[in-house]
C-alpha cells in the first residue's frame, strides 16, 4: 500500500513539474512571437516608407517635367499671340 502511495505523489509531483515546465514553455513562445509580431511590424513600415519614397521620387520627375513643359508652353502662348 505504501508502494502505491509513494507512485501516486511521485506521478502528482512529475505531472506538477511538466505542467510547470509547460507553462515556462508557453510563456517563452508567447514572447517570441511577440517580438517576431514587432520585427515583421517594423518591417513592413520600413518597406512601405521606401515605397512612398520611391514613389514621390518617380512621381516627382514626371511632375516637374510637367511644370517645365507647362511653363515653356505659356511663354510660346503669349509670343504667338503677338504674332498675329
């Protein structure tokens, strides 16, 4: 009877330890996939800020050759004007 007694805490105190070690375990994955969650997270922003970086550098000169060709365009307009 003593045997049987002595096999049931020991099995309670090892299921009690695993569990514990679980535990640690999920607690240890949470925060790593916290921090996993932020890197990914800053990462994305880092892209998407080159991206509009990127594109407000395209975009620009294609804008600017528009105002050039706009502003060459209204001193032609007032010339031709005089012409006639």
């Amino acid at each position: 009877m003593k045997l049987n007694s002595l096999a049931a805490v020991s099995l309670l105190a090892f299921s009690a330890l695993v569990l514990t070690g679980c535990d640690q375990a999920e607690k240890s994955a949470q925060q790593l996939m916290g921090k996993a969650a932020e890197t990914a997270r800053q990462a994305i922003d880092d892209t998407h800020k080159a991206a509009e970086q990127a594109l407000s550098d395209a975009t620009g000169n294609i804008v600017g050759n528009k105002e050039k060709t706009a502003d060459d365009d209204s001193e032609k307009t007032p010339g031709t004007s005089q012409e006639i």
